[in-house]
C-alpha cells in the first residue's frame, strides 16, 4: 500500500496547528503577566521553548515515518 502525500495539505496543517500553539503561548504570556496563578511558575519565554522543541521531535518522528529511504549507488 503506497500513501500519496499531499505537501500542500500538510503544509496547510502545519501552518494551523503552528497558528494555534502560538496562539495559545501568546495566551499563556498575557495570562502570567496580568498576574496568573501563584502555583504556576513557568517563564512565558521557557514556556515557548519547550513547546517548539516537542514540535520539532513530533515534525522530526512524523516526517521519518513518511519519507521514503534514500537510494544509494553500489
């Protein structure tokens, strides 16, 4: 079963789900400068770091599942 990939579709996934992270990173960030929650301690700036280093490995396993082997020359 061979799966035809669409790069226009995943681009237009990737942009949304990109959309939606920071849109929720740049909620967090108001959200603890207006004042949070007293328990919940995390620096926006760390906040954002930790968020596009699990979409990278995601993006990284994602894209070694779908990417065809390379072929090499005997």
């Amino acid at each position: 079963m061979t799966m035809k990939l669409d790069l226009m579709k995943v681009g237009i996934g990737v942009a949304v789900v990109i959309g939606l992270v920071l849109t929720g990173v740049a909620g967090y960030a108001l959200f603890a400068t207006l004042g949070g929650i007293s328990g919940l301690t995390i620096a926006p700036e760390l906040f954002v770091s930790i968020v596009f280093g699990v979409l990278l490995l995601a993006a990284a396993a994602s894209v070694s599942k779908i990417a065809p082997t390379p072929r090499t020359r005997v």
